[in-house]
C-alpha cells in the first residue's frame, strides 16, 4: 500500500471524490479493476470514471472544457500530455508527494515539462496470424505483400498507433520515421488492402479468430493478453522483434490545471498508479511495461515476451521525440484518413 | 366530415411545434456562422478558408459516395417499399395488417447499433452466413458482406425501408377504384393499368417517399461507422472525424453546410420532379 495511504491511517480520504478519464477498451476496464476499486478500498475515496476511446478525444475533451475541466486525474499518452501541456491546461504535480516515485526508473518519471506523471509502457509491434505465419514476421513490409489483399487491418486515425505506422513506415524505406512523404505514398499502396481499421479491439480478435485477418500492425498486444495464451484458438500472435523496431510510449497521468477535486486525492491516487504491486498487476492484466522497478509479477509475467520491461528496451525500442509528434500530430492524422480512407 | 380551422387557431396549436423547432432554425444559424468563423476552434471572425479547405480529392471522393449510397439505397429500398405498400392496404385480416406494420416498422423502433450487431451477427465473418457456408464446405475463410460498401448499403436499406413504406401506403390509400375500374372496362390489362393509371397516380407520393429516404440516408453516420468498418468515408464519419480528434469545428460545420445544401438540392430537384410529372397526368 502506498506510503501517503499507510501514513495517514484507515480510510484517511474517506468522503472525498476523484473525477478520472481513461480509456474505454480493456486497458481502461483494467485501469477501474486493478487501481481505481482498490484505491477506494483503501481509502475511502471515490471514483468517478469516465471512459473515451483515445488519446485524441481525451485531449479534445479537456481543450473543449478549458478553465472548466470535469476530471481530476487523466491517464493517456505522452503525446497527448504533451499538447496539453503547451496550451496551458495542466497543473505540475508535487513530486514530493508521490513517494512511490522514488522506485520508479530515472528515465520515465516525468515529461511533458513536469506536468505529466510516468504511469506505464505503450509498446506497439505487428500483430498476426498464427495459421498464416509459421514463424513470427520480421518486418513491416509484410503488410505490403499481395497475399495480405483485403486481410490487413491497421490503427485508426485518431490512436497514437497510426503515428507509429507512419513512423514504422518511414523507417521501413530507409529514413529515420519523420520522412512523412515518403511514407504516406507508401502507405497509399495499402488502401485497396485493408479489411478494416482497428478501432474495436475486440472486433480485430474475432476477425482473427474466424480466420479472417493475416496481419495488422503498429497495434499494441495489450489488448490481447487472453487471445495471446492461447494461439491455437485465437490464431493471434504478436511480435516487437522487427528489424525497423518496435514502438514504446510512455503514458502518464495528468491533472488538469483548474481540476474540481481536492489536491491530497489526487496525490494519493497518482501515486497508488505507481505502487509494486498495482504496476505488476496491471502488466500483467494488460500487458503494459511496468516503469516501478521493483514491480510485482508472477514468473510468467516476467518471462512474458509481449510484456516489455524498462531494461529490455534497447535499441529496438523506437522512442518518439514527443514535442516532434505533438506538432505533427494534426497534419499527419489528417493526412493518414485522406490516404487510407 | 372535416374540421376547419381559421388561420388563427392554426397558428395557435402550431405554436408549441414552432417553438420546439427554434432551437434546431438556432442550431442551423450556429452551424453556418462557425462555418465562415476566421479560427477552426471558435466563432470569431470571418473567413471562406474553411470551405476552401475542403476543395480536397479526400473531401470531393467523401460527397461523392455519401449521394451514390444515399441514391441506390433509396433505390432500392423504393423498389422494395411499392409491393410492400400494395401489400399491407390489400391485407383484409386486421391482425396480418397489423403484424406487418409492426415487422416494417421495426428499424424505426430498434436502437441502430442493435441492428448493426444484427448484421454482424448475420453477415459477420463468424455469423450464421460464414459459419454455415463453412460447415458446409463451401468456403473456407469468411466471406465479406460487411465492413465495406455492401454492409452499408444493407443497413441503410434495411433502416430507410419504413420511411419509404408508410407515404407510399398513402398515396395506394389515396387511389380511386373507379380510375382503376374504368381502365379496367376500358379493356386495359393489369400491367397496362398499373404502368398507365397506378404509377402516375403514386409518383407525388413515391417522389416525397424517395426525398426522405434520400436525405435520412445522406445523413446517416451511425450505419456507415458501425458496418463501414471505417473505411467507407460518408460525410457523416469525415465530419465526426472533423470534430475529433482534429478539433475542427470550422471545417466540420462546413462540411455540414454542404451536406445540408447538396441534401437540399436534391430535395428541390425531386419536388420539382413531381411537380412537372404530376402537371403531365393532369393534361
């Protein structure tokens, strides 16, 4: 349990309300799971959730609401964090009072100037099928294989994912990701192969279920962390082992500069993301790359492939220049729909 | 017997429908001021640019598609409402009337994104279509009747279907027997009274029936997101898209100015249609 929780007694914020934004797929199921009901538990607190499909929506959310947010505590991509940032709407949390901080690797506890709070990993590959492909595929080219008519499937638009596919597309040419040109004439190619774009995760599972999918990709196997346990029904695998690399972002948590809760709520609850056991647990439930050092997980999770630990990201690792990405973001979700739509 | 209201009283008991209309006249005045709004996110200023912006391939390949599926769904599901119409009016049994006025009103009644999942569970690539095609061996991955131009085609079809049935009902409801008697002694045959007598009869009400049809289905955004697979880019969906992520509110109402006047062109064009054609019959 959380130092500041332990500190302060049984229930110290009993009667107290915290207003959250998260995503509403599995990863945000996971997030009311695995933090936000044993944060109330401990605490006495309460949760009020609100759930919304990407990062983008999150950002258009808060921008609509200006001086007036509805949240307490947002958790969403570091692009997103970064925007926000930039256009004033954030408070800069008080790192002093987020002791968990302490365990969690240098290199993801802060970003977006301060203003966001590392929460865990977002990492991205190529996910595929296991009847199709005998040996995980090793490239993003495989998208671009005739075989692959009418049976790909890449991110929507509005995911940070579609800037990855972008970015893996660029890089697949040769160039370091920012050659955008080269690589939406690139991806043009694929329009007339595209079954579907992933907007429902659950959707993308049972096209691979039925066989209906070869390959999709930069998507993130977090969503499919059953289907991943058992390929011989789900047909689904997944890889980050691809020569032009895999894709990781760091998501945090942020807090809305004129918030309507109460400051020692949500101290309490940024820093109960980053407690052991809640980062081991939600790595475990969804896959997502504990950024606390000392997390908790079983042996399994540990030895987990699709679960990427801050010392395993290497040089494979494709690591956004995230105030790069924010000021393209616009130009090149648009460019993206008019491409592939 | 007829009740005969003065202008007055009219006016009276359409005063509440007048005021419940005022916030969407309001809505509309909005959605053009925003449209020549000189910023993307808020009204202020004035400028064309966001009108300009949309003379794009993306954008001309967008209403392109939303009038060639608004136009063959309306086709289709006139060609489908006309036997429906003579059917339900010739049905004498009251409970048979009834119950197929319940089963055509239906997509009216149902939330649309039940009866999208309907069509997934029927057509999706693990509905009852595949999953029986592929027990029986006939295939062997799923074939795609869904996430492309076909699955909206059908959804939209299947929800403009009682928009068409129920004017039609009218107009049959409308027709004189004796018209049809006097053709009949006049030695016409069925078809020729019907192609000679009937149509001409029906075309005021088919062509208000298609103008409906026409427009719900130019407007429609939950069907093509939900069977489109995302890939079939309705005005609908480009404009959603607009809103979010990308915060365009300029370029949104926009787009929604032209869609409300391409909708309306088409409307004019119709009423026009069935003027010119009723004019004919009465010569």
């Amino acid at each position: 349990m959380p130092a500041i929780v332990r500190a302060a007694g049984q229930q110290p914020l009993a009667g107290k309300e915290l207003r959250l934004l998260t995503w509403s797929d599995n990863t945000g199921l996971a997030i009311l799971d695995h933090i936000a009901k044993p944060f109330e538990e401990a605490t006495g607190a309460r949760v009020i959730a609100d759930r919304t499909g990407s990062t983008s929506e999150m950002v258009a959310k808060l921008r609509a609401a200006g001086d007036r947010p509805q949240y307490d505590v947002i958790t969403l991509a570091g692009v997103g964090a970064v925007e926000l940032a930039g256009d004033g709407l954030l408070a800069q949390p008080d790192l002093n009072r987020l002791p968990n901080l302490e365990q969690v690797d240098p290199r993801f506890r802060t970003g977006a100037d301060g203003h966001g709070i590392g929460y865990l990993l977002w990492t991205g590959g190529l996910i595929y099928n296991t009847k199709t492909f005998a040996e995980p595929p090793k490239s993003y080219a495989e998208m671009w294989d005739a075989s692959r008519q009418n049976r790909l499937f890449l991110p929507p638009s509005t995911w940070t994912d579609a800037l990855d596919t972008i970015f893996a597309t660029g890089k697949m040419l040769g160039g370091d990701g920012t050659n955008a040109d080269e690589a939406f004439a690139k991806l043009a190619e694929l329009r007339d192969s595209i079954l579907t774009f992933g907007e429902n995760p659950a959707q993308i599972s049972e096209l691979f279920r039925s066989d209906a999918l070869d390959i999709g990709g930069v998507y993130a196997p977090a969503f499919y962390a059953d289907e991943l346990k058992d390929p011989a029904n789900s047909n689904m695998g997944a890889t980050y082992d691809i020569d032009e690399g895999f894709f990781a972002d760091l998501m945090y948590t942020i807090v809305p500069k004129a918030k309507p809760g109460d400051d020692d709520v949500v101290h309490a609850f940024i820093d109960y993301t980053l407690d052991a056991n809640v980062q081991g647990k939600m790595a475990e439930a969804v896959l997502n790359g504990p950024i606390n050092q000392n997390a908790v997980m079983s042996d399994g999770a540990k030895a987990s492939p699709f679960i990427i630990k801050p010392e395993q990201m290497g040089d494979a690792a494709v690591v956004h220049n995230k105030a790069f990405v924010a000021d393209v973001r616009e130009d090149w979700i648009t460019r993206y729909t008019q491409t592939l739509a | 017997m007829s009740i005969q209201l003065t202008r007055s009283k009219a006016l009276a008991f359409s005063l509440p429908a007048l005021i419940a209309i005022l916030p969407f006249l309001g809505a509309c005045f909005f959605i053009f001021r925003f449209s020549i709004s000189g910023e993307p996110s808020r009204i202020e200023g004035f400028s064309i640019q966001p009108y300009l912006d949309l003379m794009t391939p993306y954008f001309g390949r967008s209403v392109w598609l939303t009038l060639r599926l608004a136009f063959i769904a309306t086709l289709l599901a006139m060609v489908m409402a006309v036997p429906l119409a003579f059917l339900l009016t010739n049905l004498r049994s009251r409970f048979a009337r009834r119950s197929l006025t319940i089963v055509i009103l239906l997509p009216l009644i149902l939330n649309l994104l039940v009866q999208a999942y309907g069509w997934i569970l029927l057509l999706g690539p693990s509905g009852v279509l595949n999953s029986t095609l592929r027990s029986l061996g006939i295939i062997e991955r799923p074939i795609f009747l869904l996430f492309n131009e076909t699955g909206v085609l059908l959804g939209l079809v299947q929800t403009s279907l009682p928009l068409a049935v129920f004017p039609i009902v009218s107009s049959v409801r409308g027709i004189s027997r004796e018209h049809l008697e006097a053709a009949s002694s006049l030695g016409a045959s069925h078809w020729r009274t019907f192609f000679d007598v009937t149509v001409p009869l029906l075309r005021p009400g088919l062509f208000g029936a298609a103008s409906i049809v026409f427009a719900f289905n130019a407007s429609a955004f939950a069907i093509p997101l939900l069977l489109g697979g995302r890939r079939v880019q309705m005005m609908g969906i480009a404009i959603r898209d607009m809103i979010s992520p990308l915060f365009n509110w300029s370029g949104a109402a926009a787009a929604g100015m032209i869609l409300i006047f391409v909708t309306l062109i088409v409307l004019l064009f119709s009423a026009w249609l069935a003027r010119m054609t009723s004019e004919k019959v009465e010569h």
